[in-house]
C-alpha cells in the first residue's frame, strides 16, 4: 500500500491482516503531489518486487482551495492524474501492467483546458476536480491495459473540503451513499475479472461498464493530453 500518511496506514494495515489473516501487506510512503516521493517510491518498487502485477490509482483530493504541488501544479490535477501518470512512467521500466484508475462521475463537471492545466487565469474546485477526473480516464487510452472506475459516493475523507451548503447536502443523502468497502467492490471487479483483459479503456461503475461523457471518449483530446503530462513531467514514454 503506497501511503501519505504512514500513521493511518498502519491502522489500515493492521485492520486488513486481522480480517484477511494476510500477514503479507507491506505499506510505503507515497505523496503524489511531490515527484521526489514518486520517484523514490517508485525505486523501491522496481529494487525490492519482482513484479508488479496491478496498479491501483486510488489515491485523490477533492475540491480543495487553490493550491500547487511541491513541482507547481496545480493540486488537483497535480495528484490526482500527473502524480500517478510519474508513478506509471517511472514503476513500468520492467514490464507493463493492467491500470485501474479511479474517476468519478464528477469527470461530467470538467472539460480538459489545455491552454490554462494548472487553473492559474481561473480557478473554480469543482471544475478542477471535474478537469482531474476526466484526465482520469482519458488515461486509460495511453495503449496500455487500464479501467477506468467510478466507484460511487463513497463515506470517507475525500468531502473535508467540501463548503458548508454541500455537507448540508451530504448529510441529506447519506443514507444513499456507500460504505467503503461497498466502494470498493467495482475497483476489485476491474481487479480480479478475467475476461476483462480485453476491455481495456472502459469506464465501470456498479461492477459493470457504464456511459462516460462523449468528452470522455475522445481519443484525440487522450492524445493532447498525453504529450501534455508528459511535457509537463519531463518524461520520455517509449
């Protein structure tokens, strides 16, 4: 498990071993919003695994106010796709393995604004976020095998920045939302299906596939947004 926060992730750890009886779950600290953490995760990967068989993207932030990763990227943007567009790059030196990218439906929110990626003339969190979670999956067209996962409105900390009339909001339509665990079940899907090696590229919610944005499927907006990350990375993908 690739972790900001090392203290948590011990609970978590702890939590997983007692209910699985797995004893084997290593945690190591990760921070998307810093290249210098990525890399040096990334290093401990491709040094200490023989391989790596799945690749989770999880980690996100939602909404939050306006502030830049410790590489000048816009936050948003900056954890939740080129943080894990880095990883990619960086942890695939060996061999290429399946994607599983979380978005949301709030990728309906965004358009991919090339000439302003890093909201710097206009800022707005929730297009922002809506703007990440389209690159999300507009990712999973770079070629390799990659889901794309809506996973519900989930209860957890993703909502600490959300404003007070949105709570109001939340807290009228929990009883709708999902646990985590609920969350969690379309990402294992994506996981563990075998006939899904074939699907790559597709978006899924509710353990099936599901209708994304047309802006979603453009592949030649995939493309831009490609050479983009990459530019904006200073990485060579071959």
């Amino acid at each position: 498990m690739a972790c900001r926060d090392l203290e948590k992730a011990e609970r978590a750890q702890k939590e997983i071993m007692e209910d699985s009886g797995n004893q084997n779950i290593v945690i190591r600290n990760l921070d998307l919003s810093d290249t210098k953490s990525i890399r040096e995760f990334a290093e401990v990967i491709n040094n200490g695994e023989r391989a790596l068989h799945i690749l989770i993207n999880n980690a996100g932030i939602m909404m939050c106010p306006y502030s830049k990763t410790a590489d000048g990227f816009e936050m948003q943007f900056g954890v939740n796709h080129l943080g894990k567009v880095f990883f990619m790059c960086y942890s695939f030196k060996r061999s290429i393995c399946p994607l599983i990218n979380l978005s949301s439906m709030a990728h309906s929110w965004g358009t991919i604004a090339l000439d302003d990626i890093n909201s710097e003339r206009s800022y707005h969190s929730r297009r922002a976020y809506g703007q990440s979670k389209l690159a999300n999956i507009l990712f999973t067209h770079t070629g390799v095998t990659a889901y794309a996962v809506h996973p519900g409105i989930v209860r957890t900390e993703l909502k600490r920045h959300m404003n007070l009339g949105l709570l109001i909001m939340w807290k009228v339509f929990r009883p709708f939302t999902k646990s985590p665990v609920q969350g969690a079940q379309t990402t294992i899907y994506c996981a563990v299906q075998p006939e899904l090696d074939k699907e790559s590229g597709a978006y899924y919610s509710n353990c099936r596939p599901s209708r994304c944005t047309r802006a979603a499927r453009d592949d030649e907006m995939a493309e831009k947004l490609w050479e983009l990350s990459c530019k904006m990375l200073e990485i060579v993908w071959n």
